[in-house]
C-alpha cells in the first residue's frame, strides 16, 4: 500500500486527483494533504509518506521548493502541472515522473503504477533534482539531461551528444565521451525535449546535433557525415527542410 500525500494549492485539483485515486489505484491511501509549501513540508515530515503528488506552482513557491526544504527524500514523487513549456522540458530533462493539468485519470493512474513499481534510491532522486534545478537556472547551451541505462544513471552535458537512433522503445544515444548508450524511451522522447536545442530530426531513426555534422553528401535525400565519422541519412521527406537550416548555419 502506497501511503500517499496531495500538495497542491488548489482545492479542486486536490479532490480530483484524491477521486482518482480512490476509485482506480486500490493500493494507494491518501494519508494526508497540503495547500502550500511551508505545509506541505510539514505533512510530509510528520507523515513520512511512500508517494507525494506536488504541484510545481504554489502562492508560498514551487513543488520543488518542498522537496529542498524536506532534506532526505525518501519518498516517490510526482510532479502535476499546468502547461508551461519551460518547466515540463526540465522535468522531462531531469528524468522526472509529472502529469499536466487538466488531470487526465489514464495519465495519473499509469504514473501511480510506475511508482509501486520503481526501486526507490535517494540519491538517484537528488541526481535528478540537481539536473532540474541545473536546467532552470542556466542558459540552454549549459543544459544536462539524465540518462537511465538497464544498470546505470548517467547525467551528461546535452552539448556532448552526437545523435541519438532509434530502436524500437529503445534509444542509441552516441556521446563524445562515453560511447553509446541505450536508453529505455522513444526517439519522439528525445525529439520532443531536444528539438529547440540544436537538434534536428533528419530522419523517422535518427535525431542529429547540428554542431556535430561534418559535411552533407547530396543524393536522394543524402547522407550526414558526423565530426565522429558516423554516416546519418536523411529521409527524402525531411531534406528540403534540412538543408534550409544547413543554409542559416
């Protein structure tokens, strides 16, 4: 049983996500509740939950402020937000769980179930908090991003990534410095947090760093040749729009 806690400043989203709860994810209580910071810290000091579900804005701060001033997080946690570009690309960055607001119940319950299932380690959660907190507070060429592998957690700078290659519900992601690794989410995944930061999906298999491209071999859609000497092509689809950001290089 997941002894859960609720912070969120806004009364409605508190009873709708404490509805869900109820009648969809029988092996969570809700043990207590909080509609600020200052008491959401205070809750989970005295309550010691197994899961907290945090709003990122409050009126007194952020969800993020709450898990800085509890100190040791040994707890899950999950981050519900309103749509906000910037907060939701340095979560995702961070390798962080979080649902959007309006509350989609299929989200919040797939989101409680890789909770029960995750191995809770506190220092693979400050790792992840650093990174976001990292990412807010520097300029996007200084950006890290967290990269779980089947037995590891690497935290790399976003600027040392070569290409990234689909396979499957997998990713191939090719670094400066530490080879490749594989990484249990979807090339969409690292479009979506990677698009606006030199990145460009060439191909439906392959998203490349613009820094990194050598020179283009011309053809029917053509073929990137990476500073590393990798061959990338590019899908017939996709050239005309690659080859004018080539053009503004």
């Amino acid at each position: 049983m997941l002894r859960t806690v609720v912070i969120d400043d806004e009364p409605n989203a508190r009873q709708v996500v404490k509805n869900i709860l109820e009648l969809y994810c029988e092996n969570v209580e809700v043990v207590g509740e909080a509609d600020s910071v200052k008491q959401g810290v205070a809750v989970i000091n005295e309550l010691t939950p197994d899961l907290v579900l945090l709003d990122i804005k409050m009126a007194d701060g952020t969800g993020f402020d709450v898990l800085k001033k509890v100190g040791n997080i040994n707890f899950q946690f999950i981050f519900i937000t309103a749509y906000e570009e910037f907060a939701i690309r340095a979560i995702k960055l961070s390798a962080l769980d979080y649902i959007v607001k309006p509350i989609n119940t299929n989200e919040l319950i797939s989101a409680i179930e890789k909770a029960e299932l995750s191995t809770l380690n506190p220092a693979d959660q400050k790792a992840r908090l650093q990174t976001m907190e990292h990412n807010q507070s520097t300029d996007k060429a200084k950006h890290k991003l967290v990269l779980n592998t089947q037995d590891s957690i690497y935290i790399v700078d976003i600027s040392e990534i070569i290409s990234c290659k689909a396979d499957k519900n997998y990713t191939e992601v090719n670094l400066i410095s530490k080879g490749s690794l594989v990484i249990s989410k979807t090339l969409k995944d690292f479009d979506d947090m990677l698009h606006n930061m030199n990145f460009f999906r060439v191909h439906q298999s392959y998203l490349v760093n613009l820094k990194y491209i050598s020179h283009y071999v011309k053809g029917l859609g053509g073929t990137i040749i990476m500073t590393d000497g990798s061959r990338i092509p590019v899908s017939s689809r996709r050239k005309e729009s690659f080859l004018k950001i080539m053009t503004r290089m």
